[in-house]
C-alpha cells in the first residue's frame, strides 16, 4: 500500500525516490536506473540484466517503466547484414528535472484546487449545522 503524503514529507529522502514518489516504481527500478547512469555506454536489456543480477525479463519490465516515465530513452542499432537490437541510456538530467518540477507544479496546483474543493463543501456543511442549533 502506499505511503500517506505526511508520511512520506516524514521520511528521509534521495534524490532517486523521485523515481518511486512520481511515478511508484521500486527498487528494482532505481537499480536499474543507477546502472543506467554509470555506464560509460547505453546498454542492452541483457547488459541490464546482467548488471542488477535478475532475469532478463525482470531488466525488460524496469527498463520499460523508466522508458515510459521518461528517464530513459531507448535507441535502435542496425547490424549491418540486417536486423538490429536496442540500448538503453538515461534521458539528459536537465530535461527529467524539467519534466518533474512540471509535474509538480500541476500536482500542486490539482491540490490547491481540492483543498479549495473541501474548505467549500465542509465550510458550507458546518455554518448550515451552526444556524440550525
């Protein structure tokens, strides 16, 4: 289940629990990341898996998770007697810092707006009970 907003403004917190705070991925996810970031070179789904010490499978579902929350972007490579396989790098840190502030400033907007949403609905509600007593 995850965590309540108090509880995670309560708990210490890395630069790569952005990964699981915007977009709920794990730690398999923030592995793979971290091994993304280090490599000199963008690798393979094999690579990955080879890496984090998993299945290749479970490197596919995370690098498809990072790819679909836009930490990582994926490039095709041709073999030159046909056919090609994909590599994998992370995306330019200023653009994924971009993209979350953007994230954040919609999510806190959203807020503002529900906040507004509650102080109306359940202001109303208690001066309507206080006139009635």
């Amino acid at each position: 289940m995850a965590d309540s907003m108090h509880e995670m403004l309560q708990r210490d917190m890395e630069c790569e629990g952005l990964l699981e705070c915007f977009h709920g991925l794990g730690e398999i996810d923030k592995e793979v990341f971290r091994e993304l970031t280090e490599s000199a070179e963008p690798l393979t789904i094999d690579d990955v898996a080879e890496r984090v010490d998993r299945e290749r499978s479970t490197a596919y579902r995370s690098v498809q998770r990072l790819l679909t929350a836009g930490f990582v972007r994926k490039e095709q490579v041709n073999y030159e007697q046909g056919g090609y396989y994909h590599v994998y790098e992370p995306r330019d840190p200023d653009v994924v810092a971009q993209d979350l502030q953007r994230m954040l400033n919609d999510w806190y907007a959203k807020m503002g707006q529900l906040i507004g949403e509650f102080a109306e609905t359940y202001g109303d509600a208690n001066a309507d009970s206080a006139t009635a007593e």
